[in-house]
C-alpha cells in the first residue's frame, strides 16, 4: 500500500506492475458497489405502509380507541360501575339537581358529555370501559388463535403425507362446524361449572370478573377459530419447507422442533401478522354479538355490544345511548379492517384478493 | 364424481354426529338435570320425570338414545312448553326465518354480484370509489346495528315503515335490509377482486379482439367466471344469515326459529336448546356439503379428488 511510486524503468519490459497488484483501499471498494443500500423485509413493508395513507389514518384512529380505552378511564373522574343518586337518566352534557347545586356552592363539577343511564352510571365511562372489553377480547382471541393455528398448520405443513392428511381433514371438519351455534352452546352449559370453580376453587374467582360468556368465547375461538389461520400457515410451511436453507438445517442435524421455529414460521411472519391483524375485528365482531344477546360478558362489565342491546329499550328518547356504542364498535372494527388490508399489501402482497 | 358426492357427503354426516355428541355431552354437564329450576317438585314427581324422559339411565344409554331418536328425525320434548315437540316449534319457526333468510340471501347475491361488478368494469372511477366506501363501512357494522339504527330512524322518528312483526309485506323491509347489508358489502368486495382477476384474463383480451359485444363479453366471459369465489361464499353466507335473525328477530320482535333460539337459551330450555342448535347445524354442514358439490360442477378446472 505504501509503494505507489511506479517502476518507469523499462518502458517495454515484461515486468510486472507490483502496484498493479496492491490490496484494495476502502475507498476504492466502496466505488465498486453498484448494489442500493440493502433495504431489510421490515424496512421496505414500513416504507409501503407508511405511504398508504388509508392505513395511517386507521393506525391513527386505533391508537386514540386505545387511550380512549385503556389510559383515559384512569383519569376520568367517573367509574364505569359508580351509580349516581340523583343523576339518574340525564340527557347530554346535563347536570342533575344537586351537581347544579354543587357548582352553584363553586365547585367545579365534570360535565356527563353522552349522560347518565337509568342507574346513574355516566355513559361515556361506561363506552371507555366497553371499548377495553372489545379491544381486549379482539386482542386475546388473535393471539390464541395464533399461537394454535399457525402450530398446528406449520406441523401439518412441515412433516406432510399421512400426518398431514389426517390433521387437515380434521381442519376441515371443524370448518364446517357452526361456531355461532357452539359458542351460545358453551356458554350456556359452562356456566354452572365454571361459577362452581369460582366459588369453590381459591384463586379461580377472577372467572367472575371475566364473566363466563367472555371464557367461553375464548374457548371456542381456541377450540374453532384457528382452523382458518393452520391453512393459511400450512400453505405457506408446504413450499418453504422445498428450500435449501431447510434441506441445509437438517443436514446440520437441526430436530424438526427447531427448523419449524427457528427456521419455518420466521419467514411466514408477514403472513401470520396480517392474519392475526385481520382476526382482531372479526372477534370484535363476534364478541358485540354475543354480548347484544346477552351471552358475552356479565352484568356490570359493559361491552359495546351489551350497551346497544341495553340501549334499544329507551331508544325513542335515548337515541345517543344506542348509537355511541354502535358508533364506536363500528369505527373500531372499520379501522381494524383498513389497517389489517393496509398491513397485508405492504407485508404480504402475496395474499392480496 | 359419485365418489366424491359420497365422501363428501360421508364426511358431513360425521361432523354432524361430532356435533350432536358435543351438543349432548354439554348438554349433560348442567349439574342436576333439566329439572332443578322448576319449583317445589316432590321426589317422586322428579323421578317419575325422569324415568319419563329417560334420564335415570346410565349415560351412554341415554347417548344412544338420543342418538336413536335423532336419526329418525325426533328432536325430543320441549321442557318449558310442556307438551310441545322440539319438531314442532321448528316446524312453526323455521318457516319465517327461512322466508326472511332467503329473501335477505337473494338480495345480497344480486346487489352484491352487480356492484362488484360495476366496481371492476369502472376501476379507479367514482362509481368504483363510491361502491366500494360502501361496501368498506358495510363490512364494519354489525347486524344489530343497522337493525337498531333503521329501526330508531325509519321506524320510530319518521314513522314509515312497521316496526314489530311481518304481516305485511313492508315489515320485511328493515329485517330484510339488516340481515343483508353486510353480506351485499362482503360479496360485492370479493366479486370487484375476482371480475378485476377475470377482466385481466388473456381470453378477454382474445374475445374483443375477434369483436364480440360488450354485452356478450361481460354476461357470457367475464360474469361466469367471476362469478366462482362467490359460490364458495354461499355456506358461510347461509350460517351468517341464520345467526344473524337470531338478532334481527329479536329486534323486530319476529316468531320465527331464531327468537325462538334465543328464548330457549333465556328459559333454559335444555331439549329446545339442543333440537334447535342440531337443526341449525344440520342445515348449515349440508349447505356447505351441497355447495362444495355444486362449486365442482360448475368448474370443470378443479379436479374430484
């Protein structure tokens, strides 16, 4: 590198150059780089999302329903269960006779914006905590249905023939199985039991506040629901599972555990995040209805679905009681949609359609 | 072709039996037997009841029992409504439902197929874009809100249509309306996709070229083939529309099986509760049986297997 002087001894000597063959500098390297700058998997997808403009929005909407639900109720001065003497029935932004008598004394008292139902209880803190059961019941089927679904497929996908066979026509089966029908079923029939467990078994009495129609809905989505996402995984596990990475895994004497986690279901990980962002409003969806008919979560737990169903009695009057629940059910899984299709053309162009 | 009709159809009567056996053996999990919410029953009434129905035999006695009814067709006694056979009621029910169900079916299948189609053939137009932030917020909004909302609107603040039971044929409009708004979005949705699919096709680009109509290239190319994911869709569009009058029936107070259901569910109704969940489940598994069968015949690019 140091001699760059050149030997001019002989002009036509067959002498080589020496510095002809002198290492490469860095600098010399970099300009022999005609490659971009190498854009990773979650860099590019971040890049397509970010420019659908669509799917911000709904992110931007999502994360407001979510401090809407999960931070804001911290900080309200209403409970979503706290009954009011005296305030019962009042219409928007109204104020019951002693709370005008209160600010009259000079005290400053939080307005009820979407007011109070026949209990008292103030509706917008009641829509907070309802919109917290939605997003959570969205949010943990997704994630049980994940976690089962995409085990299930990647096993049936990875060892293929017989195995594989046998695990997709019971996917089949249960596919076809009604699972509005077996839900109201469970809940029905679980509910002795479970009640039963949370009155005799020590530590089990959270069922309680969980409600049996919620535990019920979580136990068929587990038991039904991930039927659709083992597809979807196992079509994917059944040509990633043709590629020498795998071919060189096993050679390297991977177990099979491992070349599923390690090596199967990393790559499928747009697949299974569009998925699971696609099964949030559909267990959303599922969960309102249950509760609309009285079977999702217990008495003073409310869910959107539940206030609706609560709200059609007083409707002629109350109007704003039926449609603020029925307006933020809708938004919530409207955004959810509009975000899941977003995510999946940016991360999975693949399973467009 | 027989082969698979048989297997297929082999395959639903095995699910149905899972789900009949799921259905007992949940059924028999209440503690204490369909009899401990009456009131002040003697012990010998309570074992003259259950030797009655059977109940003071070993399970699988019982199973197969009810297993021996089912398959011939007797869904058993109504526990609250004394008297009356699960059958019955059904037979009371299910036409109502089925009239609203299938009038909400086709209507969704015509708006649907005819808008996604409108969208597809105008991609990227205004009809396209307003068609298809329709059929966006449709697929947002549960059933028994558009039931409520129609009902506050149209019903109770401008007074226009009826508002409780189907006497006349306006009473179908809002139950009608609620059922199939959000299959009219989904299928219109997936139609635009799959014409989108069609419309790119190369046989397309030969049909115009050799100078067919419009008219012919749209309704006898295009149409036909676009039309298949949808066929796919009728199963679950027929689970969706039974469970979606359990609310709409409930909301315009209709008779039929689905306010039925859901009663019995309320009542604790243990045999309606079964009767009309296996009923249910029954229709449901052989419209899929039935559909799969027919998707195959109207395809011949996909294989019997």
């Amino acid at each position: 590198m140091t001699d760059n002087k050149k030997t001019t001894a002989f002009p036509l000597s067959f002498h080589l150059d020496v510095s002809d063959f002198v290492p490469a500098g860095e600098n010399e390297k970099q300009s022999m780089v005609v490659m971009r700058e190498s854009v990773s998997f979650w860099k590019d997808g971040l890049r397509r999302l970010r420019r659908n403009v669509l799917a911000m929005v709904s992110l931007v909407v999502i994360i407001i329903v979510m401090f809407f639900a999960f931070i804001a109720p911290a900080f309200f001065p209403y409970e979503y269960q706290q009954q009011i003497r005296g305030s019962e029935n009042l219409y928007l932004m109204q104020y019951s006779e002693t709370e005008l008598a209160r600010m009259e004394a000079g005290e400053k008292v939080f307005p009820h914006l979407l007011g109070t139902d026949s209990l008292g209880r103030d509706t917008l803190a009641r829509i907070m905590m309802g919109s917290r059961i939605s997003l959570l019941v969205g949010i943990v089927a997704s994630a049980i249905i994940l976690l089962f679904g995409s085990l299930y497929g990647a096993v049936a996908g990875y060892f293929g023939g017989k195995t594989d066979m046998v695990m997709m026509r019971i996917v089949d089966m249960i596919y076809t199985v009604p699972d509005i029908l077996i839900i109201i079923l469970l809940s029905v029939t679980l509910k002795f039991p479970l009640q039963r467990l949370a009155a005799n078994v020590p530590g089990m009495a959270w069922i309680n506040t969980v409600g049996v129609g919620l535990i019920s809905i979580f136990i068929v989505f587990s038991l039904l629901y991930w039927v659709g996402m083992a597809r979807i995984v196992r079509g994917q596990i059944l040509s990633l599972k043709e590629q020498e990475y795998v071919i060189a895994a096993r050679a390297l004497g991977a177990s099979h555990a491992r070349i599923i986690r390690k090596h199967l279901l990393v790559n499928t990980i747009g697949t299974l995040i569009v998925t699971t962002t696609l099964q949030i409003p559909s267990s959303i969806f599922t969960e309102s209805f249950l509760s609309f008919l009285g079977l999702g979560v217990s008495a003073p737990m409310p869910s959107l679905g539940s206030l609706a169903a609560q709200a059609i009695g007083g409707i002629t009057s109350y109007p704003h009681r039926l449609l603020a629940p029925a307006i933020t059910i809708s938004l919530i899984i409207l955004s959810f949609n509009l975000f899941g299709d977003g995510l999946r053309d940016a991360f999975d162009p693949k399973l467009k359609n | 072709m027989g082969v698979y009709i048989i297997k297929r159809l082999i395959s639903g009567v095995i699910t149905l039996i899972v789900v009949a056996t799921m259905t007992f053996f949940l059924m028999f999990m209440v503690p204490g037997g369909p009899f401990l919410a009456e009131k002040a029953l003697s012990p010998q009434t309570l074992q003259a009841l259950e030797s009655k129905y059977g109940l003071d035999k070993p399970v699988i006695v019982q199973y197969f029992n009810y297993m021996k009814h089912l398959a011939q067709g007797d869904l058993g006694t109504s526990l609250k409504q004394r008297g009356r056979d699960v059958n019955d009621i059904i037979r009371i029910g299910f036409p109502v439902s089925a009239r609203i169900g299938l009038i909400a079916v086709t209507i969704s299948l015509f708006f649907g197929i005819s808008l996604g189609s409108m969208a597809a053939v105008k991609r990227g137009k205004l009809t396209d874009n307003i068609i298809m932030v329709i059929a966006t917020a449709g697929i947002a909004v549960p059933s028994f809100v558009v039931a409520t909302v129609l009902l506050f609107s149209f019903g109770v603040r401008l007074n226009l249509l009826p508002t409780v039971g189907l006497s006349t044929p306006l009473h179908y409009i809002m139950p009608v309306i609620a059922l199939s708004l959000y299959p009219t979005a989904y299928i219109s949705r997936l139609m635009r996709s799959s014409m989108l699919d069609v419309l790119g096709q190369d046989y397309m680009r030969t049909a115009k070229a050799k100078g067919l109509s419009w008219f012919v290239m749209l309704f006898k190319h295009a149409l036909r083939n676009a039309v298949l994911p949808v066929v796919t869709y009728l199963g679950p569009l027929m689970a969706y529309i039974m469970t979606g009058s359990f609310v709409v029936e409930r909301i315009f107070n209709i008779p039929g099986l689905g306010s039925k259901f859901i009663s019995s569910i309320t009542d604790r109704d243990y045999p309606l509760i079964m009767g009309t969940t296996i009923f249910l489940a029954f229709l449901i598994i052989f419209m899929n049986v039935i559909v799969d069968i027919v998707y195959k015949l109207v395809d011949p690019r996909i294989k019997f297997r």
